[in-house]
C-alpha cells in the first residue's frame, strides 16, 4: 500500500493526465458533421412553410373564393403565422394542360383569401394554391377532409344560374354578439378567445358591412336574425343600431329580429325593444313584390326557442290572406327536427317542437314561402323540412367568429342562387383563423358545412317581382 504522500501525489497526476488527454483527444470529424446537419435540419424543419387550412369557402355561377393560412414553427416548434404570396392555378377538368396560375398576389399575408373570377357557368376546374412555392392543403377536419369534397379532391364545378334576369340581392346574417368581451365560451367548459386591445365584434360587423357595399356584391337588403348583441344592455343595443344606420335605413334596406342573447333578465328593461321593436312583435316588410317577415322565437329565459300565441296566429294571418306572395321568413331559432338533432345543444335548443310543427302546417298551405333563415347554432347548414313542403330551411354561420361571414341570396326571375361569403378585411380574416380553434380545434367541423350546405342554386317562378325598393 501506498504512503498517503505518494498516494495523493499519484492520484493528482493521474487527475492532470486525464484531463490533458481529454482537452488533446480531438472529436471525430463525422460526428461534428453529423452534429451541425441535425441542428441545420431542424432549422429548416423550424422555418419550413406550412400551408393548411385550405378551404373553398364561395362557389357560384362565374367566381370561387379559396382561403388558407401560411405558418412556420419557432424555437419552441409551435406553427405561427408568417406571411407569404398568394397564388391559385386554375385549368378545365377536362383539359390536358396542367392549372396554370389564374390568381397571383404579390402583397404578402399570413391569412389567404383569393376571389377566382371570370370562370364559366356550370363548368368543372381543378385548381391548386401555393404560397411562396409551398402546395396549401386542407386541415385534418373532416369538413374539408373527407371523400369528395373540393378541398381533398382538387376539383370544383361553378353553378348554374337560374333562368331570367336578376331581380334582387339579400344578403343574411345572424350573431353580431355585438359587445361580446370573449368568443367561445360554452358552459364553462372552454376557455374563450380575446381580441386583446380589439373588439372582434365591432371589427368584424364593420367587415361584414363595408363588404355588402362593394361592387361585387352590391347588396340590396340585409336581413339580421338575431343574436344582435351579447347581453342586451342599453349600450350594446345603442352601438350595434348606429352601425347599421351608417349603412342603411331600417325597415327599408335592413331587418332585424330578437336573439336570446339580446334579452335582459326579468325585471330590467327591454332595452333592445327600445331601440328596435317590442318583445313578441312579428313584423313585416315588403321588398319589390317579395315579403319578409321577422319572428321573435325567444323565452325569458332560456336559449331554446318558442313561438307566443298571438304572434302565431298573426303569422297565420298573414300567410293565409297572401298565401303564394313570395316569402322569406327570417327567426333567430331553427325549427326542423333535423336541426334539432344534429347541433350539440340537442332539441332544447331548437323551437319548440309544438310551434315547429305549428309553422310546418302553415307552410304546407302558403306556397309562396320559399326560405326560412335562422341563426343560433353559428353555422352554415341547409336543414331537412320536417314535411314535404317546398320550403328551404337555412341555418347561417356567424358574423362575429370563423367562418365569420354572411350568406348571398341572388333572386333571378327563374329561382335564386344561395352563396356563402367570408368577410374579407386582414383584421376579420386573422380573427376567422383564430377562432377556428375554438372547442378544442372542432368548431370548423361543425361552423363551415358543406359546399352544397353554403352554395347552391333553387329553381322557382319569381317573373312577378319587380326591382323597386323595400317597403314597411
């Protein structure tokens, strides 16, 4: 055994050794190598352009809108938006030649809206989107993914239109949540989305309405089925009805009705009644030979909907003295069993089923009924008649989060064409994408509906409407 001085002057050199051979012995070449391709290739990965969310949003007789959004991934390998080009290559279907690019925008966004126009009627395209090169694709949703659908098929077929002139434009809109402090609140059981130092409703209302004015929809009347504002103060009533009257007169060139949102607890003031019209008051207007009539279907309490006496029997008044007049009926809450069923609030969320079929029987007897609008479920969903009536049931998202919109309804002497519109500001289209999030990423597979859900053509004799102004 060693004495303890030449054990510790040992153990000291075999120490030092050990450390100079460490700091000598150099790392072999490929591992260094292999080392910075790892950390390039995970750069790359990191930065690499993510294209997704593709959806073919409008179809219709001569035009196609199609929006996607642009990302990467930082440090933290999280995608977030970057901005990138726009393109779309549109080609025939039935053409040999590859798409060529039909629509190409230089100004750089993370948030893609491209509006193809100048196709044909009734003519089936294939059509690709790129961003700065990279292919978009559809999200993993169901909505945009399954067997057939343009998004997973690259293919679209414009509309037919229907015969004869067109007489009118109404465009439909439902769930402003005019003052709403958070989107996507639900029984408490998701966390909801703010706009930060933005209030999305307002922003995303004005969207809607600087929209409609445009050339390229040039909107006549706007009808607004309910959900106006989030809680019905006297403020929230006062702010959305100013906004509406910069774009229009009401009564003349929009309608409202009553959502269960725009409802006050027992005891308070109607304070959307005050700047509106009063609580169980079915309204109706004139538009050019075309009649529009506004039921309020809410409770005092409750989101479900019901119907009062009176104003039922009103409505049947009305359809009875009038029943082939072209009418478009408008209430904030569906009535169909097959919108009973199929939204997650189940059929206490829907109209009562007594009034339900109450308003089916009238209709079975008022030919001249040809839609009937509601909101409420925030989304885009043609509905099954409950009978065999010549009755469209149609069920419009919401303005005030993804897919954030309205939908068209073009009035021609031969039918009318139904077309569902993003709107389309950069702040509108960044909150759209946002929201799509909402409930643990499925609300698009509930909100968008299906191509035929938000476009499609209906045949039906409207020669005796005029193009005059509407009428109280």
């Amino acid at each position: 055994m060693l004495e303890p001085r030449l054990r510790t002057m040992w153990l000291a050199n075999a120490a030092s050794a050990g450390a100079a051979v460490a700091v000598r012995t150099p790392r072999p070449l490929f591992a260094l190598e292999a080392r910075r391709e790892q950390r390039g290739a995970r750069r790359e990965q990191r930065e690499a352009l993510l294209a997704s969310d593709l959806e073919v949003v409008t179809v219709t007789d001569h035009s196609a809108v199609i929006t996607w959004t642009t990302r990467a991934r930082n440090r933290a390998g999280r995608p977030r938006p970057v901005p990138a080009d726009t393109e779309v290559r549109i080609g025939p279907a039935d053409g040999r030649e590859p798409p060529r690019t039909w629509h190409f925008e230089g100004r750089r966004t993370a948030y893609h809206y491209a509006e193809i126009r100048n196709l044909e009627p009734g003519r089936t395209y294939r059509f690709e989107a790129y961003s700065d090169g990279t292919r978009a694709l559809p999200a993993r949703t169901l909505v945009t993914r399954r067997s057939g659908t343009p998004e997973s098929t690259g293919v679209f077929t414009t509309l037919t239109p229907p015969p004869g002139r067109l007489i009118r434009t109404l465009a439909l809109a439902n769930d402003l949540h005019y003052g709403e402090p958070a989107s996507g609140l639900f029984a408490g059981l998701f966390e909801g989305l703010t706009g930060g130092a933005e209030e999305y409703p307002e922003f995303m209302l004005q969207a809607m309405l600087d929209d409609l004015r445009l050339p390229d929809r040039a909107v006549d009347q706007l009808i607004v089925a309910g959900d106006m504002t989030d809680s019905g103060t006297a403020e929230q009533c006062r702010g959305v009805r100013e906004r509406l009257d910069e774009w229009g007169t009401l009564g003349r060139d929009y309608f409202v009705c009553r959502g269960n949102h725009d409802i006050r607890p027992p005891g308070e003031p109607d304070h959307w009644g005050e700047v509106f019209h009063p609580r169980d008051r079915l309204v109706e207007y004139f538009a050019g030979g075309m009649r529009l009539i506004g039921l309020d279907t809410t409770r005092p309490r409750g989101a479900g909907g019901t119907i009062s006496p009176p104003q039922l029997a009103h409505l049947r008044e009305l359809l009875r003295g009038e029943p082939d007049r072209p009418t478009l009926v408008f209430g904030h809450h569906p009535v169909t069993r097959h919108a009973a069923v199929s939204n997650p609030g189940g059929p206490g969320f829907v109209l009562d089923r007594f009034n339900a079929a109450a308003m089916h029987a009238m209709y079975a007897t008022a030919p001249g009924v040809f839609l009937h609008h509601s909101g409420h479920t925030h989304r885009n969903r043609l509905s099954r008649p409950d009978s065999r009536i010549g009755v469209e049931f149609l069920e419009v998202g919401a303005v005030k989060e993804y897919p954030g919109g309205y939908t068209l309804v073009r009035v021609y002497e031969g039918g009318y064409m139904v077309n569902f519109c993003k709107t389309r500001s950069e702040a509108a289209r960044r909150w759209s994408t946002r929201t799509r999030s909402q409930y643990l990423g499925l609300h698009p597979d509930h909100a968008l509906g299906s191509l035929n859900d938000r476009n499609h053509v209906v045949l039906r004799d409207f020669s005796g409407l005029s193009g005059v102004p509407a009428a109280h």
